[in-house]
C-alpha cells in the first residue's frame, strides 16, 4: 500500500515554526512513517509486513491499556493529546462514552491527513505547536503526550506549560517514549546522533531530546507501567514507561 504523498518543498511553506516541522515530516517520510489513508484509518492495526509492524504491536497494546483506564472513570472527560500526529490515537480516545478530544501537532501534512479521516462531532484538530494561548484558557480533564515528550527539549518546562491547561483534579499521561537513567544518556543521545546522520537528516538531532526518569521526580506522579521492574522483566516486556502526573 503506498504511503502519503510528501513534497518538501511545500511542506517548508507550511509548517509553522520553519524549522522543526519541515524537516520532522522529513524523516517521518525517510523512515516509511507516513502512511496512506487506508492504513491509518484502521490504526493501530497494520499488515504485518510493514517495517514498522512490530512497533505498532506496542502501541496497540500501550493504546488499549489507556482507553481502558480512562473508560474505567465512567465520567466525561475532555482530552487533549499533544502531539497526536496523524490522529489514531485521538480517534480511539474519542470512542470513549463521553469523552471530547483535541489532538494538536505541528506537522500540518499529517494533521489534514487526521481531519480527512476522523471527522466526528467530538474530536478536533489543530495545526500548532504546543502553546497554552492556543487553547484559549480550556481546561482538560486528560492531557497526552504519546510518544512526543522527546520532542520537547526540558520536561519541566513542558509540564509547567500543561498545568494552567489541566482542570483541577485532571492527570497528564506520558507513555510511549524512553525514559533513562543517568548512565545511559550519553550513549542514548550518540545513538541518536548516528541514527539521523545515516538517515540524512543530521540536524534533526537537534529537535530531539532524551529526558532521564529523575526529571519526573519532582513533580507529583504514579508509575503505572515500569519497564524496569521486575515483574516487566520476567512477563510481557514492556519497553516504555507509563506515567501519570497531577497536581
């Protein structure tokens, strides 16, 4: 099945920072991340010769937990997810009795990509980047980030933008990207740097970011899947965290 048409000339008038988002959608298209409508329609299920195949394996089962979990609330929620690129993951959400979702993403290709599938009464999207002026002072009950908090250069500041977008008893989940220990960051991040100089897209390495668990420390939070325990270890090994934080 052919993936999404991309043109890197138009996308460079397009994004809205002039930096990040031309050359994001870059390496999405290098890595075979861009995917036609008929594929992300029935996300996150893929055919299983797809080079990426496996990953999608964890995000289904990362997704599914999360719907469950916010299902269990048995209240309506209003949910924002941060950097929901082709909007899969907002799309799911909004199957959720009750629930109202925002999907936000500075990658404008995938986010009409989003808008031409999933049109449904409670689920919206917005070409942005993450500023709480964007949201005109709404609050969520929910705020996502799903393997987009690498992008953001310092989880402090981030998680200090979400608060003034989060209601009072709401919770901000970040799941589906690596958190390390101190140890590991310097070969994390020359991993990295080689990853897209063999891609091609070496100034990427610039937008991306490798938080450590201790910069969650400080904020008020519950672990809800660790990679590094023991019972992940020796079960169904699980290579993300899953982390809520409240106020």
């Amino acid at each position: 099945m052919d993936t999404i048409e991309y043109d890197k000339e138009e996308a460079d008038e397009q994004t809205p920072d002039g930096g990040f988002g031309d050359i994001y959608i870059g390496t999405r298209y290098q890595e075979k991340r861009l995917l036609s409508d008929g594929q992300v329609m029935f996300l996150p299920d893929i055919e299983p010769t797809h080079i990426h195949y496996k990953e999608w394996l964890l995000r289904k089962r990362s997704a599914l937990r999360l719907v469950d979990y916010l299902s269990k609330k048995n209240e309506p929620l209003t949910i924002l997810e941060i950097g929901c690129g082709n909007g899969w993951l907002s799309s799911k959400l909004s199957a959720i009795p009750g629930a109202h979702v925002t999907g936000l993403d500075i990658n404008q290709v995938e986010i009409l990509q989003a808008k031409r599938i999933f049109a449904k009464n409670n689920l919206k999207f917005i070409w942005s980047g993450f500023e709480p002026a964007i949201l005109k002072g709404k609050k969520f009950d929910i705020i996502l980030f799903a393997a987009s908090i690498q992008y953001f250069s310092s989880v402090k500041e981030v998680l200090e933008n979400a608060f003034p977008c989060l209601a009072d008893d709401g919770e901000i989940h970040i799941m589906d990207t690596h958190f390390y220990k101190p140890e590991e960051l310097k070969l994390a991040v020359q991993r990295t740097e080689n990853y897209y100089k063999e891609l091609g897209y070496p100034e990427m390495t610039a937008y991306y970011f490798h938080h450590c668990i201790n910069d969650i420390r400080q904020f008020k939070h519950t672990i809800l899947v660790n990679p590094s325990s023991l019972l992940n270890r020796i079960g169904r090994k699980e290579p993300f965290y899953w982390i809520a934080v409240t106020r």
